[in-house]
C-alpha cells in the first residue's frame, strides 16, 4: 500500500528531498520541486508576480526556496540543545518541547497572519524619505492592491445575503459588480458574516496544539495542528513573514502592512475557490479565521485557513504500489477534471499542474493548492492563437465564433493529466483483460483527441469491467477444480514468498475478483501451492487474497477460507 506522512501541500512551496527535524518536536518539511516527486519528467515553466515587472527576478525560480527564505527555525534546535544537555528529567524535557513548540506557532500565527484592513487607505506609516517617492510607491502599491482584488472580484457569483454595509468594494468597481457576492468578500476580508454553523472559526484555534510545521513556500506556510474536540488534525496556511513574496515586497514598497495585504490575496482567493469548488476530490475547506479569537477587535489581522489534513502524494511510493491503487488515483483525477471543466465558475484550468499540488485522504486523491486556478478563456482571433505549448509538444485548437479558444482549459489540464499521471501509474501491471482498453485512454489523452466527457467514460468503463470480473471471462472455469477448500479454516505456520506489487511487504496479497482468479494466480506463481481469501477487501470490494508456499496447520477462522492445490494434498497424505 502506499505509504502515507501526514503533509499538506503549496504550490509555491519549496521543498528538500529530506525533512530537517528539530529538536522539541520542530520540524520543517520540504519537498523537491521535480514534476513527480523523484520520477524524470517534463516541467511546464511559469513566471508570475505581483511585483512590477523589474523586481520579478527570483520569481522565475518557483518552488526553489533559497536558504534566506526557509522558515528561520534553525534556532529553535539550537537552543534546545543548548538548554537540556542530556535530557536528564523526561518530563521537564517535554513539557519545555512542547513549549517551544507552541510558541513557534503562535509567534508564526500573531506575526505572519494579518488582516485584509477595511479600507486600502489604511496604511502603515512608511519610514522617513523622500515624500515624492513615498508616495509613489504607496501608489505603485495601491495599484497592486487593486489588480489583485480584480482577480477575486469575477470569482464572487451572484448571490444573496448581507449587502456591501462596510463598503470594502469602493466606488471603483463597475456597475455590474453589484450583483457579486459582496458577504463573501466581507467575510474573507474582516469576518463581517456569520461562519456556517459547521465551520470552524477563530473561536476553534483558541486552544490550538501545534504538531508540526509541515511546509513553507515564497508565500504561505502550512502548520498541522490538533483542535480542541476535534478527533483528526487539520492544516492551516497563513501568511508566511519569512517567505520571498513578503521580503522583496516590503524591499520595494517599504510597508510591511501594506505588503501583508497583498502577500495574502493569494490565501484569500483560494478560500473563494475553495467555497465555488466544493467536490469530493477537492480539500475540503473546514473554515476560516479572519481577525482574533471570539472576532476581538483589538486582535483584528489574522487571516488563517483551516483545511482537512491529508497525506502527501508520494509517486516513487505509488509507482509501488499494487494497478488498483494507481488506478484509484488516475480515476479521482479524471473525475475532478471533469467537475472543473463545468464548475460553477466555468471551465477551470490548473495553471501550476504538479503531483505537489495534490494529497490523499483516506485513499482519495484531492486537490489541495487552488492559488492558481483560472477560470478565465483565452480569447483569439486565429486558431494560431489557441496553441497549447507543452516542453515537447505543442497543440493547435479552434478559435471559436465568439472569439475564445475552444476548450482550452479542459485540453490543457487533460494532458497535464496524461503526462504527470496517466503515463507513470496506468499501463504498467495493468490487467491482461484491461491492457487495451488501458492502451486506448493513453493514446487519445496523449494525443488529445478526447475530450473529458469522452475520458471519463472509458475510466469508468474499466472500473466497472474491473469490479464485476467481466474482464475474466476467457479463464477457464475448471481452474478451481485444481484445489481443495476448507470453508471457516485459516492457517498457521505459513511458509510466506514474496511478490510484487503486494499490499503486504512481508508476503503475497494481491486483489481477487473471486476464488477462480486467485487460482490462476496461485497457477502462475511456481512457489504457490496455496491461498487464502479472507474476507477483507479493497475500495473496489475486490477480495484480498494470501498466497504462499506452504504451511503447518489448519485453525478454526469463520471469516477465511483455505485453498490447497490437490497435488500437495496427495502428497501430505502420503508422506
């Protein structure tokens, strides 16, 4: 089975291939930035900024995190060495980790998260200087502010409930914005609605445990921490004051409040995407804290997301992995893609395609980071202008009447799919039954001549031909007449091999659709000479069944049941 470490992931993170632990439970976790976490592959690149074009330059490096910009917890180990030598007293040594710990995240929490203020006028005052240049930059700032609530603004969808009453839209806006859902906005921005009476608040981070610091990236930092009364851990992003987004912002426009603002737009749209994008292949958005705990004014600022904790998707482990499992992953992929291709905000398109952007909750693949998400088309004037450029691949599509690129988003995250997925995890150990059909849903993804509609049907067709057994017609029925079963029997003193993909890494467990199966893999394996089908099963109510060369004895098991090949049989009653 894939193994799984409690993460969650960014797509601006920055990640080392090996976590660096710290003393007293600090942790910093990164991952590399290779396009499947370890297997070769192509990379599509990217450069985008909120800063003006001359100070882009250590953007173009995405998910390369310099030194400088790691979350400075380096101290924390040393102080810990420092002050504990030996770890004499086990009790005072915990509860002094456990401390710095805590502190760790709350100092994190009060100076990393701050509030969207009420006004963009609301700046913090600048140092002293040149008043002309000042101004110009508070100007250049402004500037930014507005171009980044630009990209919200069309992602509010009519709605009713409280009207703009703290006026945080303006007078800038168009009229048409008026019919946009401003109760969302105010409540992203000051807390100005009520949360869901099953969403978590700020009132739910009062007696916060902090876990761990899972990751930090040019713009946020993930901290898994446990609630008071929750029973699984959750993630929190928030703002990250150490990242690059946040120095090279305050460099240019020397006004650490205003940047703030700025820097969290990036958490502010995806908690809007996250609410529009409801499915259950998406991280589910748990809640929010925009301002203090119990909405105290004097501790306004803080802008947290609370999300579902899920497991890293780790490829290198998954390539491992037994083609049920794979193909688990490919199917949740198809079906979220399918879901972004008619969401509510239109056709989707996952601009930052990467294994990082994804994690697993209990065995479901969900899409974690929705930062770079665009529901915008590209609009054209030629079919020369709906080119779709991939490192080693370029793809043509039509412009249509209405002058957009036709399905451009959907053609775009399909092969995406195909080559950071489908390629490494579909065909290989795929079932002999299944290899066309496999083969089929390869070649048009690859060559993008189906759409999503046209992919998801032939996925679901295999997991139904998969599930019923139907691809097994051709083995022959007399197969099981080879072995002798024992109903309510299991075993003892097995003589275990090993055989790969298993979901066992110390024998042979493989999935069966039925006795019958099973026996033509016992047939196939020169050391098998028996197997077990003991009633546990997979997602897709496969059987598991335990193959192995030999054991001792027979035990009493209502669940189980024992197959023998005849011919050990004889040879037991002879002996």
């Amino acid at each position: 089975m894939t193994a799984a470490v409690n993460s969650a992931t960014l797509s601006d993170n920055a990640r080392s291939s090996s976590p660096a632990k710290l003393s007293g439970g600090c942790k910093v976790t990164r991952r590399q930035d290779t396009p499947l976490e370890g297997v070769p592959g192509e990379v599509e690149t990217r450069s985008r900024s909120f800063l003006p074009a001359e100070s882009q330059e250590p953007f173009h490096l995405r998910g390369r995190l310099p030194p400088p910009a790691a979350v400075r917890l380096g101290s924390c180990s040393r102080a810990i060495r420092g002050k504990m030598p030996g770890m004499g007293n086990s009790l005072r040594a915990a509860a002094l980790l456990a401390f710095v710990v805590l502190s760790v995240l709350v100092t994190l929490l009060i100076s990393s998260v701050q509030q969207f203020g009420a006004r963009i006028s609301h700046f913090s005052t600048a140092p002293s200087g040149d008043d002309e240049e000042l101004a110009s930059l508070r100007e250049a700032l402004i500037h930014q502010l507005n171009e980044r609530r630009k990209e919200i603004i069309p992602l509010l969808s009519p709605g009713v409930g409280d009207d703009d009453e703290n006026g945080l839209l303006g007078e800038s806006f168009s009229q048409r914005d008026s019919t946009l859902d401003y109760s969302l906005w105010n409540e992203i921005t000051v807390g100005s609605r009520k949360a869901h009476l099953d969403e978590m608040g700020c009132d739910s981070l009062a007696d916060m445990q902090a876990v761990e610091i899972l990751g930090s990236g040019y713009t946020k930092l993930v901290v898994k921490v446990n609630l008071a009364g929750e029973s699984e851990p959750v993630a929190l992003k928030l703002v990250n004051e150490q990242g690059i987004d946040m120095g090279k912002c305050v460099e240019d426009f020397k006004d650490p409040r205003g940047c703030r603002e700025l820097v969290s737009f990036k958490l502010r749209k995806e908690m809007v995407l996250l609410q529009r994008l409801q499915h259950p292949n998406v991280i589910k958005l748990k809640g929010h804290c925009a301002g203090g705990p119990g909405g105290k004014e004097g501790e306004a600022g803080r802008v947290t997301v609370i999300l579902e904790q899920g497991n890293p998707l780790q490829m290198i482990q998954l390539l491992q992995s037994p083609w049920e499992d794979r193909f688990r992953v490919c199917l949740d992929l198809v079906r979220l893609l399918h879901f972004l291709s008619r969401s509510p905000l239109g056709s989707v398109a996952l601009l930052d395609f990467q294994p990082r952007q994804f994690v697993t909750v209990s065995g479901s693949l969900k899409l974690t980071d929705l930062d770079d998400a665009s529901a915008e088309e590209t609009t054209c004037h030629t079919d020369a202008d709906c080119t779709l450029q991939f490192p080693h691949r370029n793809f043509t599509l039509p412009c249509s009447a209405r002058g957009v690129c036709e399905g451009l988003n959907e053609k775009r995250n399909i092969y995406n799919a195909y080559r950071y997925f489908f390629t490494y995890l579909l065909p290989h150990q795929a079932p002999p039954g299944l290899t066309h059909l496999v083969d089929r849903i390869m070649n048009a993804t690859g060559e993008l001549k189906a759409d999503i509609n046209q992919t998801l049907e032939a996925f679901e067709h295999i997991l139904l031909l998969y599930k019923s057994g139907l691809h097994l017609e051709n083995l022959p029925p007399s197969i099981i007449r080879d072995y002798t079963v024992m109903r309510g029997m299991g075993t003892s003193g097995n003589v275990e091999y090993r055989c790969w993909p298993s979901y066992s890494q110390q024998g042979c467990v493989l999935s069966v659709h039925s006795a019958r199966e099973a026996a033509y893999i016992c047939n196939s394996h020169s050391q098998c000479n028996s197997f077990t089908l003991t009633g546990q099963k997979t997602w897709t109510g496969r059987l598991l069944a335990s193959f192995r060369s030999g054991f001792s004895h027979l035990v009493p098991d209502g669940t189980s049941e024992v197959y023998v090949k005849k011919t050990k049989v004889v040879e037991k009653s002879s002996a």
